[in-house]
C-alpha cells in the first residue's frame, strides 16, 4: 500500500492551500524582486555607454539616480520576500506538525506494535525542522534565483540573439547534472533520516529504562549498538554530500566554461564594433545573473531534496489508517445508559499473532451494577478483555455490547468516556498530582480531586509530598513508588466516576495495611456501578457477585467462590495454593518451634 512519492507529496501541497494571500504576497515580491535586479543592468548599460564611453555627466547623473532608486525598491521587496516565504515556511511546518501529532494520537493502539514511538518522534521533531529550515530559506532561494534564470536568460536574448544560442546550447548540459544528481539526494535523504530516526529510537528507550540498562551493565553494549547507527547515519550522509558536490562542481565548471566562451564571442563583437561596450557589460552582467542563479538553484535543490524525502515520511505518517474509527453515524448511549455490558462469542488473535487466538469464544454477561472478577492464570487474556471492552481492537469473530448496542457503532470516544480502567501498570503523566488525578476529568474542582484521593487513601502520602498536591511527580511518575503510583491511578479512577469500571490488578502494589483500606474505597465504588476486576489474590475478589475463570483464552467457569471450589477444578487449585499456604506456613513455623 505504499503511495508513490509524487503523490505524497501532492497531498503536502494541500497544506499550502489556506494560505493563498500569503503566497501570492510572496510571489508579488518574487517577481518584483528578480525584475528589479534584472532592470538595475539596464542602467548599467547606460552608465558605460552615455557615461563612460560619450562623457556624458547629465546621463551618468540621470543612470545613477534612476540605480539608486531601483536599488531603494528592491531593498523594501527583499524585506517582503523573505518575509513571507519564511513565513509560509514556519506556518506549513507548525500546520504539519499539528496535523501529524492530532493524526497519531487518535491511531489504533495496533499501529504502535509495528512503529516504535522514538521513531515516531523523531519524524514529528527531526524532519519538520528539516522543513522548516528548507522552506524558510532554501525554497526562497531557489524560487528567486528561478526567476532569475528565466528572466535572465529572456533578457540575454533581447540584448544579443547570437550570444544567446551559445547560451541555449550550455543550458541542457547543466540542467541534466541537476535533475540526475537531484533524485539520487532526495533517496539518500531519505535513508538518512531514517538511520537519525533510528538513533533517536536507541535513546529513547535506553534512557527511559536507565536503572535496568546499569543493573545489567549492559551500558557499554549499548553503547557499541549506539554507535553503529551513528556510524550507519553519517554513511549515508557522507554519500549524500559526494552527490551533492558532484553536482556543485560539475554545473560550476559548466557555468564558468560557458561563460569564458560568451566572453570571448562577445569581446570580438566588441572589436569588429558591431556591439557597444555596454552591451557587452549588460550582456555579460545577464550571462552572470543567469550563472548565478543556475549555480545557486543547483546548491539549493538537494536542500528541496532533503526536504522533499521529509516531508514524504510525514506524509506516509499522516496516511498511515485507523482501524479503529467511529462509524459515518454513530449511535447514541443518551443519558439512560444502565451499563449492560455483553460479550459474545467473542475470537481475537493479535495482530502479529494471527494464529493463536487470545481470547477464544468468551460469552460473559455483566448486568448493569453487577461486579464480575475475572481471574486466570498469566496470560489467559484478562488484560486483553479490557482492551477488548474499550475497543483498543476488534474482535476477529463475534462482538462486544454495552446496553445492546455494538460498541463498534459508537463513537470510541463516547464509549471510552462511559469507562474508568486502572490498567496493570499504573501509568502517570509529566506533571503534578492534581493534572494526574485530574488525567480523565480535567474540569473536576480541587475538592473534588482531594475526596478522590481521599476515597483512594493516596491523600496520606500525598500531604507528605514535599509540595504537596503541587509536587511534580516527574517522567512517567517516576519519584513515586509502584503502590503509590496505582493508589494515583485509582483516584483518577474514582474522579471520572464512569458507569463501567475495569480494574486490572489495582491493588497488586500494596502492602497488606493499604490494600485492605484501598480494597474498602473500590468496593464503595464498585457498589451499583458495572464492573470487572482483574485480581491474582483471591481474598480480594471474594465480595464480588460472580467470579469468571479465564484459562488460555477459554472463559471455562463461571459462578460463585463456593460454587466454583466444588465445579472448576482449576479454581480449585488456585483456591487451594493460596488459602492453604499461610496456613501451611503456620504449621511450618510451629514445627519448627
Ligand atoms: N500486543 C500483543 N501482541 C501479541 N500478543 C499479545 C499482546 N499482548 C498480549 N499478548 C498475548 O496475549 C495473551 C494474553 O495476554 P494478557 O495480557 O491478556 O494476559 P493476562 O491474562 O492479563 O495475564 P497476566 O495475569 O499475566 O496479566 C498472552 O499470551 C500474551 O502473550
Ligand atoms: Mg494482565
């Protein structure tokens, strides 16, 4: 499904389009500009024929008047020119950026499996700088020295037409190098930017993960693979910069060689007295312009390359497709919602596992305010249930409901505002306590962030945070321990207040004291409300109405704890592990008296 590269880039074009006055500013002063330097060698010529070679004073005088007012307006359209296309250029990338990152964010979490986030970053930081730099100035560069070309060369023709077809001749012989040299820069552009985006990815992860990268001493392994894609990335970039001073080289020698032989056709014109001096000036100032500007387009359109193999890799991010969208009419839950929430038949096999289903026909019924455990060994497909019911993926066969309507008819976002998860590893945000508390219901007064916290016995631990509700908790909450991190998780559970809550081992971090208390807040919560609690210790799922039992993706029993003892062997057993060990652990102790 790869687009070709055109095409990408036509749709980045679409982000020029609201901004039509300010291109057409730019092209205004564009052409005023390029005209303006083109009319100064005009003057030029009349200042050597009238002043230099007849001695004329009034005309030098008049020439020079007229050069210094041309010269005054092209200095106010400079200003506009640079101006705007800077302007353009900082606009389009902030445009892009913005539409990248509001694009990603809404991808389903599948697409995050195959694309490693510093990858992504790096797209959304390194190439939009890229952009910006090019466009601010490489584009303003070579649009005018564009100009330039054409208008010179128009201007070469009306000044002499025999001089001018030596120029014509010299013109394929430079644009070739260019357009050949060019597509090979844009290619290796690319493959730059996606071993610098490799790199970034490194970082990234080595440094969230530091205390794990010391505890193994894996540093100076790291760092070998560090280097290897540094040592990659320079490679490609030393590649890129051979083209491009072949290409710098070879149209200046061009350039130059054709300009000797311009000269020199010129310069006998000259003698035999079939040309004025000042024509020759004017002439020869063209041919200079022309040289110039094909020069400075040839060194500007590796930059445009560059750019060009950017702004492709946004682009393919911006196509990249949500499976998970909401349907053209979505269907409304309303203000009766009960909380009815269904599964059925239900078959899913994760995307890079499409053979081992993680769930396998699991019909569960939750009714509204029922509170159902689910407990499994690991990786029976608890976890996967939850982001199963908030639609994180859909089902291969069979389907979730929430009060009878599929939730793949609603809109995800209303269906996700409808459930609270405190999820397996309780995740925190840069920021304050109060913005992590607040994470789901950002308009939730302070008061009510402190009775959540209250309800979740974080309040405790968070008076004696240095400063308090205002402490920064760091990246991902990393000055917080792991229980005081999940007791947050809750609080922010409990603030959002949903008709449907799931809890994925909630309380898994606490000690005994905590949990007992935490457990107490959740059962107030869960009370009247639907919910599904994940819990590897049974003692904390005993008051729940039903107990669910989850092996290898099967949903095999379902029914009460005592129920459950007589007709699930495997409950049973699990049932048998942990109530019996503290009491065969007493027994150990008292033999050993
Ligand atoms: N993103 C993923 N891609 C592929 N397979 C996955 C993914 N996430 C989980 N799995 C697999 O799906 C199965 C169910 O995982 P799940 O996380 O639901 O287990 P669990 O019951 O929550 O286990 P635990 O009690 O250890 O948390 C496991 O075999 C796991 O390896
Ligand atoms: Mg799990």
């Amino acid at each position: 499904m790869q687009k070709s590269s055109s095409a990408l880039l036509g749709n980045a074009a679409t982000f020029l389009k609201p901004y039509k006055k300010q291109i057409l500013i730019a092209a205004v002063a564009l052409v005023f500009t390029a005209g303006l330097t083109l009319g100064l060698v005009q003057y030029v010529r009349v200042i050597v024929d009238k002043g230099f070679v007849e001695g004329s004073t009034e005309s030098l005088n008049m020439a020079i008047l007229g050069f210094l007012v041309v010269a005054a307006l092209q200095a106010i359209g400079t200003f506009a020119r640079f101006y705007w296309v800077s302007w353009l250029g900082e606009r389009v990338t902030a445009d892009i950026r913005k539409a990248v990152y509001a694009h990603i964010i809404e991808l389903h979490p599948g697409y995050f499996e195959d694309n490693l986030s510093g990858e992504i970053q790096s797209r959304i930081t390194t190439d939009t700088t890229l952009i910006q730099s090019v466009i601010g100035s490489s584009a303003s560069i070579a649009l005018r020295n564009l100009l330039m070309m054409v208008g010179g060369t128009v201007f070469l023709f009306v000044t002499n037409p025999k001089l001018t077809s030596v120029v014509m001749i010299c013109i394929p012989l430079v644009i070739g190098p260019i357009l050949y040299f060019g597509r090979k820069v844009r290619r290796l552009s690319r493959s730059s930017q996606d071993e610098i985006a490799n790199v970034g990815a490194y970082v990234g992860e080595s440094i969230q993960q530091i205390k794990t990268v010391q505890a193994y001493n894996h540093q100076r392994y790291d760092d070998q693979q560090f280097s290897n894609h540094v040592e990659t990335a320079f490679k490609v970039a030393l590649s890129r910069i051979k083209m491009r001073s072949f290409l710098i080289t070879i149209v200046t020698t061009l350039v130059f060689g054709a300009l000797a032989i311009m000269i020199w056709v010129g310069g006998q014109d000259v003698i035999n007295g079939s040309m004025s001096a000042g024509e020759l000036t004017a002439f020869v100032a063209y041919a200079v312009i022309v040289a110039a500007a094909v020069g400075a387009i040839s060194q500007v359109i590796s930059e445009l390359q560059r750019a060009a193999g950017a702004m492709e890799r946004l682009m393919e991010l911006l196509e990249a497709t949500n499976e998970i969208t909401a349907p053209e009419k979505p269907r409304q839950l309303d203000g009766k919602f009960e909380g009815l929430l269904q599964v059925s038949a239900l078959k899913f096999c994760y995307p890079s596992r499409p053979d081992t289903p993680a769930l396998d026909n699991v019909t569960l019924t939750i009714k509204p305010g029922e509170s159902v455990a689910l407990v499994g060994p690991s990786g029976a497909g608890k976890s996967t249930l939850f982001d199963m019911v908030l639609r994180f993926y859909d089902p291969q066969v069979g389907s979730l409901s929430l009060d009878g309507i599929d939730i793949r008819e609603l809109d995800p976002q209303e269906l996700r505002s409808h459930i609270a998860i405190v999820s397996q590893q309780p995740t925190m945000f840069t920021g304050n306590v109060w913005e992590n508390i607040r994470y789901g219901r950002p308009e939730a007064s302070d008061e009510e962030v402190r009775a959540a916290a209250e309800a979740a016995y974080a309040s405790e631990f968070i008076d004696k945070l240095p400063q308090g509700y205002d402490s920064y908790l760091g990246e991902s909450g990393i000055r917080l321990s792991g229980g005081q991190k999940q007791r947050i998780a809750i609080a922010r559970a409990i603030l959002k207040d949903p008709e449907i809550l799931l809890l994925d081992e909630a309380t898994s971090a606490l000690d005994a004291e905590s949990e007992r208390k935490v457990q107490l807040a959740l059962e107030k919560l869960m009370a009247n409300r639907t919910s599904l609690v994940i819990a590897h210790r049974l003692a904390t799922v005993m008051n729940v109405d039903r107990i669910a039992v989850l092996d290898a993706g099967q949903l095999i029993a379902q029914g009460s704890h005592q129920q459950l003892l007589q007709e699930c062997a495997l409950y049973a057993k699990l049932a048998s592990l942990q109530f019996a060990e503290p009491r065969a652990a007493e027994t150990a102790l008292e033999s050993s008296k």
